[in-house]
C-alpha cells in the first residue's frame, strides 16, 4: 500500500510540472507569404484579391480600340509589391482575341482594332513574376461600333463623269474600243437605266463613252443627225430638229462609224463595238455634252 501511495505521488508531482511549463496563451502566428503551396479556390497561387469595377461593362464603346480600367487588387495578408497585371479580352464564342500579360497600371487602350458591331467580354488578374497569379476578375462585357457609314458617291459635275475615267479609254487612235465601252458599263448608272429598255439612258451611256475617249483623242465624236432622222438629247429620242445626236453610234476622224449597243431601246439590249461604215452624207461629227441628273 505504501509503495502505491509513493508511485501516484511521484506521477502527480511530474503532471503539475508539466503543466506550469506551458503557456497561458498560444503564440502569434507566423507570417503569411504573398505566394504559398495552398492554392485559392480558382487554382490561382498569389493571395490577393480579384480586381473589381471593370469599365467599360455595357454599352457600346466609341472606337474598335476602347481603354479598359479597373480597381487593383490588394494583398489578402500584407501589401502586393511589383504587381503588373493579365487582361485578356474573349468574343461573343469565348475565343481569347486579344491578350496582354504585363500591364502595369489600371487601365489599358488596346493596341489592335477589334471586329466591328461585335460582343466582346474581358477580365483581368494580378501578377507577381513569371509563376504567381492571383484569381480572375468577374467578366465585364461591351459592344464595339457599327462600321462607319460609306461615303457618299460624288456629286456630278457639270462637264465631267461622275467616276474616275476608265484606264482602258485611254489609248488614243481610231479601232475596237469595246473594253472602253464595258469599263463605263461597269461604272455608268445610265448603263442601268439603257439595261432596263431605256432608249434615252442608253443615248446618255453613249455620250459618256464618247466623252471618256476623246479625252485622249479628241478624233471620237458624237454623230449630229439632221433634221428629221432618229435622234436623242438628254431627255427623249424623236426625229431630230438639227440639233439632236444619233442614239448609240460614235465617229472617228469624221469617217469611220461604230455602233457600240444592239437593241438600244429594246428590253434586252448588250455592248458591241461594231464598224458600221462611213456617216451619212446628211449627218456630220460634233462634240455632245454629257447629260447631267
């Protein structure tokens, strides 16, 4: 019994001791790294926060290439030092457009033009060196522009077509000059118009093509029918009064006659470039102004 009494003596003494050895209170925790082995919730391995108040979110933006601004992020356990940041802009597919990875301030202007009239969304996220990245900013979402409205087509000048002349009207000397007559086609609104049955517009075509060739050799002239042939002005074809032309043929060097549209007139009419003859003896070459709306 009395070798009993001494043992739990000797363990109870040995617990008291152990427990003065032990402090009233824990100790502070050690510091927290900017980056540690625990990952955030996103995968991403700097602590700190997302950045927020992402601008522009919503709307449309002024130009294809719009500044992107947001709030910094800020250390979750002490201050972030050299942090730049990763901003990547997605279409409305959630392709990556354009991206850039070491922005140092706040705020970017992209240095790319963006699709017009598109949805774009975009996001951002610190950065601290070569591995540490914190987690993604929510998404912010804006609309790029229309495309600017074509210009309007130049206003027709009395004296002057109203499109560049044509390269291929251009080589001087009498012979085919078809690729002159389909080059104005390509351009002449009054082509359109001779297209659609229009013996008139198809009169005004012919003096546009005669005015582009004469302005490298002033040989091409209109046809002046006399009194009483079918001829045309600007506004109707009719028999002439002397001073009308004829509808769809031209005149080199006073002799040498083409006809340069068959069916002129008629539902269905096409290009030529025809050698009719010399003119008759009753007509004679002049010098027609084009016709202006």
């Amino acid at each position: 019994m009395t070798r009993k009494k001494l043992f739990s003596g000797v363990v109870g003494l040995a617990l008291m001791a152990a427990c003065s050895n032990t402090p009233g209170n824990p100790s502070s925790p050690t510091g927290v790294e900017p980056t540690t082995a625990a990952l955030n919730p996103d995968g991403s391995n700097l602590k700190a926060t997302a950045p927020t108040g992402l601008s522009p979110n919503g709307g449309v933006t002024g130009d294809r290439r719009p500044t992107l601004a947001f709030n910094g992020s800020t250390g979750r356990f002490q201050p972030l030092s050299n942090v730049v940041y990763e901003l990547e802009v997605l279409n409305a597919q959630n392709t990556a457009v354009y991206s850039r990875d070491s922005i140092s301030g706040t705020s970017h202007t992209l240095e790319a033009d963006l699709t017009y009239a598109d949805n774009f969304t975009w996001r951002v996220r610190p950065r601290v060196g070569s591995s540490a990245v914190g987690p993604w900013s929510g998404l912010a979402g804006f609309r790029t522009p229309d495309p600017p409205a074509p210009p309007p087509p130049p206003t027709p000048v009395a004296g002057q077509l109203p499109f560049p002349l044509p390269a291929a009207c251009a080589a001087p000397g009498d012979g085919d000059r078809f690729a002159c007559a389909a080059a104005i086609a390509a351009l002449s609104v009054e082509w359109q118009g001779c297209a659609a049955g229009s013996g008139t517009r198809c009169h005004r075509f012919t003096r546009q093509v005669v005015y582009a060739l004469s302005r490298s050799d002033a040989n091409w002239k209109m046809i002046q029918a006399a009194p009483g042939g079918h001829a045309c002005n600007c506004s109707s074809c009719g028999p002439s009064d002397g001073t009308m032309f004829r509808e769809d043929t031209t005149v080199y060097g006073g002799r040498n006659v083409y006809d340069m549209i068959i069916g002129a007139g008629g539902p269905t009419p096409s290009l030529t470039w025809s050698f009719v003859g010399a003119p008759r003896n009753v007509d004679g070459p002049g010098d027609a102004p084009l016709c202006v709306p």
